[in-house]
C-alpha cells in the first residue's frame, strides 16, 4: 500500500464576533462586582451567553433574542453603542475588521428600535364600575 496523507479538517474559529458588547458587558461586570451588586450575576450570565454566540450583532436590540439578555441590559448597550458612534469612533471599521461582515447604518436601527418599542407599549383599558356579584357555589354566595 502507497503511503497515504491523513489531512485533518482547519475550523476557522473567530476570535469574537461581537468585541465591543463583550467589552462593554465586561466592564459592566466588573464594576458590579466590585460594588457588591447582585446584578454581576446576570451579567455574568449574558457575559458568557454573549461568547457562545457566533454571529455578529448590530445592535443591542438585536441581543434581546440571546439568553439572559433583558430590556435593561440591551437598552444599557444600544446607548453604549450610540455614545460610541457619536464620540468619533468608527463603528463600521471596528466591526467589519473583527467580524468580516457589512454594517448597517446605526441610524437606522435606532430609528426601527423606536417604532417597535412605540408600538409595543400597551393602553391600559379603563375599567368599567360592575355591581359585584359572587360566582355559583363559592364562599361568598
């Protein structure tokens, strides 16, 4: 028999598709635990939910569909990520350098992140003054 070559698949493992809500979960970590906070514990847990997920995220809405992640936590990172935008710092080339893929403009998922979160909010309904009247064979009847 001809010597044959065993060739072994190469995984391309990225290093972290999402760099700056790791960063910045990280930090929210930290200083919780340093203050003695029982939040550490959830960011902990998004902390780590974050690095098992491999794909990029845009926004911090778009984290909401990751466990652990709550309103708070993803309201906290999408003004993170605006404060980010606004100081200068260039989004697009951050993530398009550690994530290979093409960003939306930041704008605009602000501006979809606003009409869902209009439109989710409920109207409480009124509620009506009804003579109170006890149910067949309970206590009160």
């Amino acid at each position: 028999m001809a010597t044959q070559k065993k060739y072994k698949r190469v995984k391309k493992i990225m290093e972290s598709p999402n760099p700056l809500f790791e960063k910045w979960v990280q930090e929210w970590y930290d200083e919780a635990a340093t203050k003695g906070w029982k939040s550490q514990y959830n960011y902990k847990k998004a902390l780590q939910t974050l690095k098992k997920y491999p794909l990029p995220l845009n926004s911090g809405k778009e984290a909401q569909v990751l466990e652990n992640f709550g309103v708070k936590i993803c309201q906290m990172l999408d003004d993170k990520l605006k404060e980010y935008v606004e100081n200068g710092d260039d989004l697009t080339t951050e993530l398009n350098r550690n994530t290979g893929n093409n960003v939306e403009n930041i704008d605009s998922l602000n501006d979809e992140m606003s009409e869902l979160t209009s439109q989710s909010r409920k109207t409480r309904k009124t509620a009506r003054n009804r003579e109170y009247v006890p149910v067949f064979l309970s206590g009160p009847y």
